[in-house]
C-alpha cells in the first residue's frame, strides 16, 4: 500500500513554510507534500495557526519564509486554479443554482460546452437537478452548502482548500455532506486539504492525517488512515485511530 502511495507524483510540496506576525511566529518550518488526488486532513490545538497555514496555502498571505508549488511550480492563484470552501455557505444570492455552479468556469471563460456538461455534472452528483432554478434563499442551509463545495469541484481545481465546511451542521447533516464531498472528490479526482477541529471527521474522511503542534505550529505527526471508504465509525480499527489522534493533540 505505502509503495503504490510513492508511486504517485506530489502534486503540492510546502517547502519550509514559517510565517511570522511581527515577532510572533505561528507557523514554524512546515514541510510536507500532497500526492496528486490525495484527500488530506489537518487537524491540531484550538488557537495553533489552521487559519494561517490556511491563508498561506491560499496565497491570501505571504509566508515570511518558504514557499507553496504545485506541479513543481511557485503556487501563484492567477496562474493555478485554486478553489476554496469556507465554514459560511457563500453560494451567490442573486444566481440560481446552476448559475451558481456555473460561475467560476465562465469567469475562466471556458468554453459554453464544457461549462454546460460541468455543470450537469455537479447537478447530478450532488444531487441539485432538480433545484437547479431555485435561488440558495430558497434552499436549506446544507443544500447552499452543496451549492458552494459542487461550485468548487467544478473548476477542477490544482488544490482545493476546505475549511471547517461542516462546522455549525448537526451531525446528521455533517454526516450526509461529508459522504457528499467524499464521492465528489472520487469522481473527480481532486486534491483536497481540509481543515477540522473535529478529529472523527478528520478520520471518516482523510487518505492522511497532519497533525500540528501549539503555537508556533511545526507537523508534529501524520497518521495515514488505511480504511476503504465509506467508513464505518463503529468500527474498531476506525476507534482506534480517532484516540490515537485525540491523544496526540491533547498531550504535550
């Protein structure tokens, strides 16, 4: 198993990633690379640098040292196609549904055809079809949120960057969306980096595991999860890694 993981080309290194705010430094010297259509969980303390190591992935950011490549490449948002899902559905108010989706690709001018069966698509694997009209006013809170996560799987990005989609779901809809964005992501065959407090959900989802330390943030471990999807969270070997990680975090 590790050795068909090795055969597969990084598709983002993070090379000796710091960032400083005046004096204080938040992230310390990170170093990792993301295989090409891996599923990566990051999860660490409240309070430790997510949101800036998020911010520095994004380019929103400058890192004080160090630097992001994709396909070998400085990461640079004008040349890349990053996309980005965040805790508050952003779906656009005034579009519907499938202009929502639409949206991006037609910003990158793609063409009309490419635009239309993308958007089918999404309709279809997300299950919007038939609110494809109706505007996100219209539409529950986790189905906005559909919009938004079927948004950015349509661009196909180099790197999409989740944060915290699910946060203020109850668990049942989490569960619902998190089963959602996993078939997504094996359709298509993105690279995903997905930032969560929650270590269960890190564990239903993540091909690996990044754990980083208190601030200053350094990896302090990374934990590849060897369970085929969709995951059982009943299952002993699932238990087991959800401690493992939770124990990680709070012992210093």
């Amino acid at each position: 198993m590790e050795q068909t993981k090795n055969q597969v080309p990084d598709k983002v290194v993070v090379k000796d990633l710091t960032k400083k705010f005046g004096d204080l430094l938040v992230l310390d010297n990170l170093n990792f690379a993301i295989k090409k259509n891996e599923f990566v969980c990051v999860v660490g303390p409240t309070g430790c640098g997510k949101t800036t190591f998020l911010n520095c992935l994004t380019k929103i950011v400058d890192s004080t040292e160090g630097d992001i490549y994709i396909d070998g490449v400085s990461a640079d948002p004008q040349k890349h196609n990053i996309s980005f899902v965040f805790q508050e559905p952003s779906a656009i108010p005034w579009l519907t549904v499938e202009q929502n989706i639409a949206y991006g690709l037609k910003i990158k001018r793609l063409p009309a055809k490419t635009v239309e069966e993308r958007v089918e698509q999404i309709l279809k694997l997300m299950g919007l079809t038939e609110f494809r009209k109706s505007y996100p006013a219209e539409l529950s809170v986790s189905a906005e949120q559909r919009i938004v996560i079927g948004r950015s799987f349509a661009m196909q990005p180099d790197l999409l960057l989740m944060d915290e989609p699910y946060g203020q779901m109850d668990i049942k809809v989490r569960f619902y969306l998190e089963d959602e964005v996993i078939r997504l992501w094996k359709e298509l065959g993105s690279t995903v980096v997905f930032i969560t407090h929650n270590i269960e959900e890190a564990v239903y989802l993540a091909d690996r595991v990044i754990i980083l330390s208190n601030k200053p943030a350094s990896i302090k471990e990374e934990v590849y999860i060897d369970l085929p999807h969709p995951r059982d969270i009943s299952h002993p070997q699932f238990i087991k890694y959800r401690e493992y990680i939770t124990n990680s975090i709070k012992w210093w």
